[in-house]
C-alpha cells in the first residue's frame, strides 16, 4: 500500500516540502497544480480580469451622475433593457419549442436517421454566425428569397417588410442558438433507459401519456440546462442584432455598439456594459444550478 | 405488448368492427407519425438553409438570389481570392487561428489536469472563473479589450488578436479534456506507478495518449472560437489588422455582394473540413 504509507509520511513533513509532495499518488503536488494553472491565470489576468475591471472603472470616471444617472433618467434605457429581456426569453421559448423534437428524433431515431439529424444539428454550429445572418438578410431582404416567393405564390402582391424589424431578430437569433438548447436536452435523453418508457407502456400509458408522464419529466433538467444556455448568450448578442436588426429594435448590445461606434462615448458605453455584464452574471447566478455547460458540450463529440 | 383489461374479450366483437378499429387507430398512428416527421423534418430544413444557402448564393451570376438560378459563375470567387484585402484579412484570420489553437491548447491542457487531479485550495472557483469568457457577453469583453489594447498600440495586432482569442478558445479546450480526464480511470496511472514508471513517464504513456481524442476535439473547438468570432474582433481590428469576421461584417453593412457568399462558403468548408477530421480522428482513437 504505498499511498497510504506517503500519506502517513506525508504528516511529518514540514509545511514547506509538502508542497513539493503530493498528499496521494492520485493527485499532482500542490506546487505542481498551481505550476499548471498558472498559463491560464496570466493569460486571464492579462486578457480577461484586468479588462473588465478597467471597463467598470471607466464607468465611474466622470461621476456616477453622469454615466449610471443617465441610464436611469432616461426611460429610453430601461426601455431597451426590457426589449432585451423580453428578447431574449422569446428566443429562448422558441428555441425550447422547436429544439425539443430535434433532440428527441436525434435520441430516439436509428443509427442512420440520427446521423442525419445530428448533421443537420451540427452544420449550423460550425457555420460562422456571420455568415448565417448575412443569409437570413439574403432571404428575408426587400427582393428575397422569402419575398419572391410570397409574390409567387399569391399570397402578398407587394414586398413585405421583414429585415430591420424585430422579428427578423428574434428569427435569426433563435436559428443561431438552437443548437445551444438541442445538445443539452440530447444529453439528458440519450441517458434516459428505454425501460422506463416501455415499463410506462406496459401499465397502460398510451404513447402520450407515456411522454408527458415519464420521458418530459425525467428530461427536464436538459431543458433547464439548454434555456439558461440560450437566454444568457441572448443577452449578450452582438452580431444578428447589429446586422438583422433596425433602428427600432435597439438591443442592450447594439446599444453599446451604437454607442462605442457612432457616439464615441467610452464611458457611457461602458456604464451600459457593465450594466450588460451584472445582468448576465445575476441569471447566470440565479440559475447555475441548471447550468451545466459541461453537460451540453461534452455531448458535442 | 399489453393486455387492455377493460374493452370485452375479442370473440365478442364481430371481426369486421375488430378490423375497422385496428385500421382505424393504426391509420391514427401512421398520420401522427407523419406530422411528427414532417415537423421535425421542416425545423431541421430550417437548421441547415442558411447555410447550404451559401452555395447558390457564391455561384449565381447575379448579385441578388434568383430561383432558378439564371446561371452558374465562379467570377465571385475569382474576385475573393484575387482581392488583397479579403485575402489579407484571410491569412491574418488563419495565423491568429492556428496561433490560438496551439496557445489554447496547451494552456487549457494544463489548467484541465490541476483542476482534475490537482491540489488545489479554491478549485471551484477557479473552474467558474475559466469557464467565465463563455458567459460574459462578447460585446462586453470587446469594449473592455480595446480600452486596454487601445493604448499599447495593441489593436489590429497578431499579439492583441492572441490573447483575446487565446481566453475565448481556452474554455471549449478545458471543457473537453476535463470530460476526458474524468473518463480516464485513475487506477491505470497508479498501476504504472506501482510499476516502477515516474510521475512524467506515466502522464505520457498512459494518461496523454487516453485523453489526446479530448485534447484534439479541444483544439478543433479552439480554431474555430478564434476563426469563426467576430464581436470581439470587431472591437480590436484597426486599418492595419483585420480579421476576416471584422472583414466580412463591414462589407455585410455596406457592400453586399455575392463575394460575402465566396468568402462564407470558404470559410464554411474549413469548418466542417476541420470538424470531420476532428471526428474522424477521435472515433480512430476510441475504437482501438
């Protein structure tokens, strides 16, 4: 039995060579663990921690009057705060509705089929987020895909607007983090045993009864997992909205682009970030029980 | 299979209302099974359009989408690769990419075995924190980038683009090899300490080679984080250094042409080139 032999060793070294030692062969030495965190606390430091401190100490530069006032003055501000939030969870509600048949199919389905399925999962995923809003402006433009089809077909004899508005938003950011909901919700129900459905069946439960009794229940913490994932990316979104959106619906984030881009004023753009900022991390708080990232992505392979 | 206690036994219903009812709960059952395909079949239409949308879009000879498509053309990608500017921002994208992928990688290697089988007082915390560029939102992360790079000339600049994209790859490379790592029985490295192997020896005979399809779906995780971002580039791009997502943004705002669409579909095979081989690799290693 060596390791318990160096854990009974271990006890009558000084303080100082103990952390040359580990406390087991299990476990790397405490000099060698912080050896191995230390790249990626620099880097951190460097390119993380020190950045968003400076960014929440420019809010405070010129007063707290003349940054946070403001944003509370005016009730343009906390309008667009509650377009964001409202935004967000409409996305997220969407996400839920349409990822969870996917991830269902992707679960359930044979071997080919869910191949099939999981490729389409996964194209998106790995297709830029640029690029999937420059085709959502494509298809959706004055003369689009959408548009002409419309027109084709008889159903509007004129164009309709669709890009610039908020829906268009809130149809492409939803086609953007689908995928963030469909994994974690596949995770849970690719470990849920057939058994319990079959048990469920066996005692007279029709199909319907069976999914909503059993399978829904039992896959709810994937749900939870994925809608946290996909409202707090939402908050945060910069590209769709800057690109899909207009003028009249103004996000939180395209707020700050605004601000950073057209009116050049640092500091009132970094009050409105770190206002961003506490918002995410207060959900991410609130909810990070459900959240597991590491549910969701470690299904990615 | 079972048993319906409550309807009346079988001999007692004439055969043809039998048949009639079976047909009709079965014909019930196949229309369910067909809206449910077909449903699930129009989400997944509505997953994969934007991007297989890319393809027409880089080939039609005019600058707008037409259905059908008048004719076929390859002048826009002719026109992407042969302009200095999209090719500048593609080469910076690629090296700024591969200089993360191996930066993350190693970084984020390391910090997942501390964090595994480490000795660690606040491990938790430091798990959070590693995870934490994941959460906070890009835009935020962007502004406060250029409020520090801004002064050190560090915008627009391959040191600049590195750690930014470095913070932002390192967590998908600790996500993955942390699942790998706690896959891994511990019981095999003591077996080879037990052995008479060292510490190093058994870290890179046993546990490198069993978490190196982790570490390889890590790396491909963190190529594209750096290749595919755009917000944060956005903020830390200057004249002199762009990279293709900050390219591509300003000419979706104000140069829409079919040469986006070239650029895309460019962008989009390195992706899903890059991902299959990835996947490939790691179904090699997991079956042997």
């Amino acid at each position: 039995m060596r390791t318990s032999s160096s854990l009974t060793s271990m006890k009558a070294l000084p303080g100082f060579a103990s952390l040359f030692k580990p406390r087991s062969a299990r476990v790397f030495s405490p000099a060698a663990s912080w050896l191995l965190v230390m790249p990626l606390l620099a880097v951190f430091a460097i390119g993380f921690l020190y950045p968003l401190a400076k960014l929440v100490d420019l809010s405070f530069s010129e007063g707290i009057t003349a940054t946070y006032g403001r944003l509370l003055d005016d009730p343009l501000y906390a309008d667009v705060l509650l377009t964001t939030a409202a935004v967000a969870l409409s996305v997220t509600m969407a996400a839920i509705l349409l990822g969870y048949p996917v991830a269902y199919a992707m679960a359930r389905a044979r071997k080919r089929t869910a191949f099939i399925v999981a490729a389409c999962v996964f194209v998106p995923l790995w297709t830029s987020v640029l690029i999937r809003s420059y085709a959502w402006i494509v298809l959706l433009q004055r003369n689009g895909i959408v548009n002409t089809l419309l027109i084709a077909t008889g159903l509007t004899d004129q164009p309709i607007k669709m890009l610039y508005t908020q829906g268009a938003v809130t149809l492409a950011m939803t086609h953007v983090l689908l995928p963030f909901v469909i994994l974690p919700i596949f995770s849970v129900l690719r470990t849920l045993p057939d058994d319990y459905i079959r048990a469920a069946r066996n005692l007279g439960a029709g199909p319907a009864r069976a999914f909503f009794l059993v399978t829904l229940p039992l896959s709810l913490p994937g749900v939870f997992a994925g809608a946290t994932i996909c409202f707090v990316l939402a908050l945060g979104f910069y590209i769709t909205p800057a690109l899909v959106g207009g003028p009249g619906s103004m996000l939180m984030p395209t707020l700050i682009g605004q601000q950073t881009t057209v009116l050049v004023d640092w500091p009132f753009a970094a009050a409105l970030s770190t206002v961003l900022l506490i918002m995410t991390l207060l959900v991410v708080i609130l909810f990070r029980k459900t959240l597991s990232v590491q549910k969701g992505f470690g299904s990615v392979h | 299979m079972f048993i319906d206690r409550y309807s009346p036994p079988s001999h007692l219903i004439a055969p043809d209302e039998v048949s009639k009812a079976m047909s009709n709960s079965q014909l019930a059952r196949s229309i369910a099974k067909l809206a449910a395909a077909l449903s699930i079949g129009s989400i997944l239409f509505f997953l994969v359009l934007p991007t297989l949308l890319i393809i027409p879009m880089s080939l039609s000879q005019t600058d707008y989408i037409r259905f059908p498509p008048d004719g076929l053309t390859l002048r826009w990608y002719v026109a992407y690769f042969s302009d200095p500017d999209w090719m500048a921002a593609t080469w910076f994208s690629l090296k700024i990419a591969l200089a993360t992928t191996v930066s993350a990688t190693i970084i984020g290697t390391m910090a997942a075995l501390a964090l595994v089988r480490g000795d660690l007082p606040c491990r938790n915390a430091l798990q959070a924190l590693s995870l934490g560029p994941m959460i906070v939102p890009h835009i935020v992360l962007g502004v406060a980038l250029y409020l520090v790079f801004s002064p050190l000339q560090l915008t627009g600049s391959f040191t600049g683009f590195l750690i930014a994209h470095t913070v932002l790859a390192v967590p998908y490379v600790l996500i993955t090899v942390i699942a790998a790592l706690q896959r891994l029985d511990p019981m095999l490295e003591l077996a080879a300490l037990n052995c008479g192997a060292s510490r190093l020896q058994s870290f890179f005979r046993i546990m490198l080679p069993n978490i190196a399809p982790g570490i390889a779906s890590g790396s491909a995780f963190a190529f594209l984080a750096s290749f595919d971002e755009a917000t944060v580039a956005f903020f830390i791009s200057d004249i002199g250094g762009k990279s293709i997502g900050r390219k591509m943004f300003e000419d979706i705002d104000f140069n829409l042409t079919p040469v986006i669409a070239a650029a895309s579909a460019f962008m989009v095979a390195i992706s899903i080139g890059l991902m299959c081989l990835a996947h490939t690799l790691t179904q090699a290693r997991t079956q042997r």
